[in-house]
C-alpha cells in the first residue's frame, strides 16, 4: 500500500458489467484501502450504472458505449484535473487482482511513468493461442524496439500511471480500436516517457461471456497490424507539463 492513498486514483471502464462490478469493487477497497475508484460507464444498457452508484464509488457517465479508450480518457481528465499523482486502470470483469497493485506502484516508485501488468510473464489462467498469440509477440517485439525495453505483453489493459503520463493521457489517450493498449504505449514511448512492466496473476473471468473464438482470434491480428501502423503514423503528441513525481512508498 502506499503512504498516500489519497494520491491514487483507481479507474475502472465498464460496459454492461452489472454482474461483476460490485465484487470487483468490493475488492479493490479491500485490498486498496483509502484509495478513490472512479468507474466509468461506458454508455452501458444494463444496471451497471446502478450498481456503481450504489456502492458509493465514484462514477462518471458517458451517453453512448465508446469503447474502453474513450472511458479511459474520461478518467485521465479527471485524475489530472483533481491532481492525482498515479492513475490505476483495473477493468470491471474480475480479471485484473488489486492485490498486484503494489507491484505496479513499486516501479513508479523506481522511476518508470507507466507501469504494465504483463498477464503472460505472470501467474494464472490467461492462455493465448493462434493467430492472437503471434499478433501478441509482433505487437510486444515492436513497441519494445520503440520504448527501448522488453515488453511481453503490450496489450494488457492492467497498467498504472504517474502524473506525467496521467497528464499526457487525459489530452492525448487514443480512443480507436486497441488504441487504449497498443497505440496508448506507442504516445507515451514517442513521448520519452519510460514504461516497465512486471508479472501479475490473471484470472479468468468474473462473469459474462470472454470475447475470444477463432474468427475473433483472427480478425484480432489484422486489427492489431492496422492500429500499430496508424499509431506509428501519428504526428509526435506535444509534451505536458511536468509535474513532479514524488513517489508513494509503495
């Protein structure tokens, strides 16, 4: 845990997560204690807006479903408006164990800005196979090359931020498809921020029904191609002001 709790923002993006969201929100708190959660509904047509505002988070409202990069931003926007020094994506489907937050907040504290909870050099049920596999390893040895570091997992949605890239991320975060993964890292790396990820435990999902089959598995590649080639053609975003970074005694 960190000594200042009150500088943390945990966000959580969620679409029509109203079977999950209360458990994983009831975890966070337990295992995160003191620290803020702001889930944002992402324009979801179930009870998930209910059941966020009823366990006294903080919830934010978009009219339409625009995809977990536009609910990303919303929370950027907010944790830089409030000045939050770290910002904590946890998606609302059970997968992502708070308990491995300190471990994303230690390498903020080691002087990374973005912290990757990599699911594949982890613990866990998370298995990939395929077509995805090797969209996976192409995306992971790019970006790798572009933030001169090893990555192994460029598309987790488990990831922490310092205020610099809370900053760059509430003007600049990419709402198109895998934009919140793949072109997000693509932003900060060109920004010269420094991104570092560490293992984490991957859980299969809470509820709900996962998103992966064969055709989906394939149409994932040809997807991921396309988003890293329009990330890479991309103007260089414009650096945001700094703001010191003090640690948190992770």
């Amino acid at each position: 845990m960190p000594d200042r709790p009150d500088r943390v923002l945990v966000i959580v993006p969620a679409w029509n997560e109203e079977e999950t969201l209360p458990a994983v929100i009831a975890e966070i708190r337990h295992a995160l204690p003191g620290i803020a959660v702001l889930v944002v509904d992402d324009g979801s047509v179930d009870g998930t807006a209910r059941v966020a505002e009823e366990t006294g988070v903080l919830v934010a409202h978009l009219p339409i479903n625009l995809g977990v990069g536009a609910a990303m931003r919303t929370g950027f926007r907010y944790a830089s408006r409030n000045g939050y020094a770290v910002a904590v994506q946890i998606d609302a489907d059970g997968q992502h164990n708070p308990e491995d937050v300190p471990a994303l907040l230690a390498l903020l504290d080691a002087g990374a800005n973005i912290a990757i909870g990599a699911r594949v050099a982890g613990e866990g049920a998370y298995t990939v196979r395929g077509p995805r596999r090797w969209a996976m390893k192409l995306l992971s040895a790019v970006i790798s090359r572009i933030a001169h570091t090893r990555l192994t997992d460029t598309t987790s949605g488990f990831k922490a931020c310092d205020a610099r890239a809370i900053d760059l991320f509430a003007q600049t975060y990419p709402a198109e498809y895998l934009g919140d993964t793949v072109e997000s890292l693509v932003v900060a790396a060109r920004s010269r921020l420094l991104i570092r990820e560490v293992g984490v435990h991957m859980r299969p999902r809470a509820g709900g029904a996962p998103s992966h089959n064969p055709l989906r598995s394939a149409l994932f590649l040809g997807r991921a191609v396309m988003a890293l080639a329009l990330a890479l053609t991309r103007p260089r975003p414009p650096r945001p002001a700094e703001r010191r970074y003090e640690g948190l005694g992770a």
